[in-house]
C-alpha cells in the first residue's frame, strides 16, 4: 500500500523533471554570463590577472576560459550539446577552484569554493542525465 502511494505521488515529480533540467540550465547559463562578458570586455586586463596567479599561457587561457563561458552560455540556454559543453565548463570551474577560491576556504562569503563547487555539481547532473525534454538536443537526437 505505502509503496503504491509512494510511487504514485513521486512518478507526479518526475513529470517535473524536465522543468527543472530547463530552469537549472538557464540559472548556470545566466551564473555564467557576466563572468563571461566581463573577461570579453577586457580580455588583456584578464591575461595580466591569469599571469600573476601563475596560470600558464595567460593570454591563451584567457581567451580558452572567455570562449568556453560565452559558447557555454549559448549551448546551455539552448540545451543543445549540453553533455558536451559540461566537460570542458566543469574544467573551467576546476581551474577557478584552485588557483583563486581554494585559498579561502568554503563560504562563498570568503571568496571561498562554494559557488564554483555547485556550478561543477549542476554540470555534473547535465553531464550524467541530459538537458530533458525542454532541450534541442532531445528534439534533434531523440531516441
């Protein structure tokens, strides 16, 4: 009885699912946007910054983090190749933990790793489940 129950009021959550999928997308997409344009609107001022906190090939990687964020923007609003996009956004967050927020402890209060770790988190979900239904990648390679 209590499994019947069960499984009826959650199959009524998994309805949702997709739902959530789309509004996570768009929250991490527009979570990615300003850090983006504000690496495009001054993209040398970025390399310099890249420079001095040792990341190699500043003016590379500047350019390499500033195009990930931007084209992830897009492909997650979308939905489109959003398994793909994850990789490389989550080694953009990887980066961005250890050589600016490590130092600083959890709290995204302190600067800390908090906010990248939950970005890393959504990606991870996007990476391992999909877009959902809300997405041009289940419209154009449904299965």
């Amino acid at each position: 009885m209590f499994t019947k129950i069960y499984n009826q009021v959650f199959g009524l959550f998994e309805n949702l699912q997709s739902i959530f999928l789309l509004l996570a997308r768009l929250v991490l997409a527009y979570g990615f946007y300003d850090p983006a344009m504000r690496k495009w609107a001054d993209i040398g001022s970025i390399a310099q910054w890249f420079g001095s906190i040792g990341i190699p090939f500043p003016m590379v990687n500047a350019y390499l983090a500033a195009t990930t964020e931007i084209v992830g923007v897009i492909l997650l609003t979308l939905g489109l190749f959003t398994r793909l996009i994850s990789i490389p956004l989550i080694v953009v967050m990887l980066v961005a933990i250890f050589t600016v927020h490590i130092g600083n402890g959890f709290g995204a209060g302190d600067n800390g790793f908090e906010i990248p770790l939950y970005y890393i988190l959504f990606l991870g979900i996007f990476l391992t489940h999909g877009a959902g239904k809300i997405s041009l990648d289940n419209f154009i390679f449904k299965k």
